[in-house]
C-alpha cells in the first residue's frame, strides 16, 4: 500500500519518536488547526482516533483537546458522549451546508447556529464540560473598535486595515482583535503561563452554544456573537483570525503535542496565508508531532485538489456535486487512517519520521 502520510517532530521529541515510536501514553495535547472544508482531509484519521480510543490512553491525568474554527468543533464532537456518532453528525451538517447570492451574515449564521446544535445535544454539553479524561480550549477573538461594527462597509474597511498591520507586525493586530480562549477545566489551561496574552473564560452551560458559533464565525461573511456569559462584552469571532493552524505555545513540559495536518506549512494567523516567510517560532513546534498528507494524495481526490471554501463559490449552482465530492474526499481519508495506524502500531514511525522544520 502507498505511503501517503508524513511524520515530522520537533527536536524536544524526535529522538523520543526514533527510539520508542508514538506511544499514546505520551499525548498531552491534541491540536486542531482552522481551515474551513480543509478538515474532510482529517476525518478518518480523527475516526480512527476515536474508534482506537488513542487519546484517552494517554498515561497523562487529563488531554488538552485545543483548536479554532472547524479544529475547534472537531474537539468538541470528540468530547461528546457518543463522539463516533456526534463527528458524523458534525460532517454531515457542514457537508451539506447550502448558500447562495441572497445570503448575508444573519442568515449564514443561522445555519452555523444549525450545525451546532446538530452535533451537540443536552445530554453531550454536560459531558464535555465534566469528562472524564479531555479539558477543552477553544479559540475565539474578541473584536474591537471598527471590527466590532455590524456595518459590513466598516467591518471590511477594519479587515483590510488589519491585514495591512499584520504585513508589518503580526502584534499589531491586536488593535482590532483580542486573543479569547474559552476553557472547560477547573483552572487555567497550563499553556497560558507561557506569554499567553489574552482574554480568559469558562465554558458552561449557558454559552458552550455562542463560544462553538463564535469560534467559527469568520468576519464580514457571519455575524459576530455577543453576550457570551462569563466573558466581557463585545463582539466574538472566528478565533482562526489570530490561531489559524498553529499559533500558540502549548509546549508540554513532558509528552507532545499531536497535530494533523491538511498541509506541511503550518500558518499561524489568517492573514499569514500569503505572508510565506511568516511561521510558528521553533519554540512552539519543539514537542509538536506533525502528521499530514504529501503532495500524491491529492492526485486521488476529486479535482485533485484538497476542499476549500471557494468550492461554495464553485459549485453554487451545483451544490449536490460538491456535497459528492466532499463525501469521496472523507472516504478518501481512510487510507490516511490505515497508513496512521499500521505505521504507529509496527513500530515504522521509528524510521519514517522527518526533523519538524519550517522552511
């Protein structure tokens, strides 16, 4: 069978890896990056995670489950009770999303709203906030001044002006947007010791529903959520703005950080997209096991081409052919869980995983 996976570590676990393999006990954190459709790459191996019950084999008392965006709903479907079925129900909702020229942000998110609530019932909010292995982290951003207008003339004017200060200094988008991390644990998720700067809440009962609208709610295109309970005012948004794939410091003192991938370029802010020489400092990737698809795997996706949010565009006259190709492109992904799985389990990770470096 080909190899369609890579493996790459840090150096704080490459010699680790090399020696012992990827053993579960040493999972601390798993990491879920945004991307919009980008994640129907990761369903069979998350699939196979859940089935394996991988994570909660950790030696570790609890696992971090950290994301933004659709990486942040992936962890909240794996703390559900059934988190098998909660996955589906989450891919299915996405996956069938349909929106045309006569929808704005209050309509877009009603049906983000929809897809919430399709994956997440009662009886799962009081699991995740009280499970047994998995404390949650969940990235949001707080706007400010004009990017917390409804008015989309300001808001975009506010997105422009942002990504032309990200150009000079990724810091100097805080003057638009605040780092917001909504957590599920009884204290302080470890990693904001670590120069973590930013706003601080707890999920509960009451604004678990607005804290998974507001991870995924992207500027301009989907309103921005207020009245989150337990957190400041204000406007909340996509959390992908400043935590697109990997962008924080949650270096575990010991175990590592697991990280699938959709691509080998890790982009820290949304904005990096076209900022190529912009990348996570070496400090954040010295525990990270990167696993991600390599170049070949796309030949055998429909298109050849990994799904992306202009297949909305691409297909809006056609949505029963994009909702097709999404649904081959998640089968599709079951050879990276067999490749992941065989390659952990016989010990082949010894020799295939690669230093984790950003060129």
């Amino acid at each position: 069978m080909k190899k369609f996976l890579r493996f790459k570590a840090g150096p704080g676990i490459l010699p680790i890896i090399r020696e012992e393999g990827l053993r579960p006990e040493r999972v601390r954190v798993f990491a879920g990056p945004a991307g919009g459709p980008k994640w129907f790459v990761s369903v069979g191996f998350d699939k196979a995670i859940i089935k394996s019950q991988f994570l909660e084999k950790s030696s570790f008392k609890r696992v971090l489950l950290a994301g933004a965006s659709a990486g942040a709903w992936r962890c909240l479907a794996m703390a559900c009770k059934d988190p098998l079925s909660a996955y589906e129900k989450l891919r299915i909702a996405y996956s069938r999303n349909i929106f045309t020229s006569s929808d704005n942000p209050g309509t877009v998110s009603d049906k983000i709203r929809d897809n919430v609530r399709g994956f997440i019932n009662e009886e799962d909010i009081d699991h995740i906030l009280n499970h047994s292995k998995f404390d949650l982290a969940i990235h949001v951003v707080r706007s400010k001044h004009l990017a917390a207008s409804d008015n989309q003339k300001l808001e975009g004017f506010a997105l422009l002006m942002s990504a032309g200060l990200n150009v000079i200094k990724a810091d100097l988008m805080a003057l638009f947007y605040e780092r917001a991390i909504f957590y599920t644990s009884s204290t302080k998720p470890d990693f904001v010791s670590k120069g973590y700067k930013g706003l601080l809440a707890r999920i509960n009962e009451e604004n678990i529903e607005k804290v998974a609208l507001a991870t995924g709610s992207l500027p301009y295109l989907i309103r921005g959520v207020e009245g989150i309970s337990g957190a400041p005012d204000g406007v909340y948004r996509d959390g992908g703005l400043l935590n697109y794939q990997l962008n924080q410091d949650y270096t575990p003192e010991e175990g590592l950080t697991l990280f699938f991938h959709y691509q080998e370029k890790i982009t820290p802010g949304w904005f990096d997209k076209k900022l190529p020489w912009r990348k996570p400092s070496a400090k954040m990737l010295d525990r990270v096991l990167q696993i991600y698809p390599d170049e070949s795997f796309k030949e055998i996706l429909p298109g050849r081409k990994i799904p992306d949010r202009n297949d909305f565009l691409n297909f809006v006259d056609d949505p029963s052919e994009r909702i097709r190709r999404w649904d081959e492109v998640c089968k599709t992904s079951e050879i990276l869980a067999d490749d992941f799985m065989e390659t952990v389990e016989s010990g082949q990770i010894c020799n295939r995983v690669e230093p984790l470096i950003q060129k």
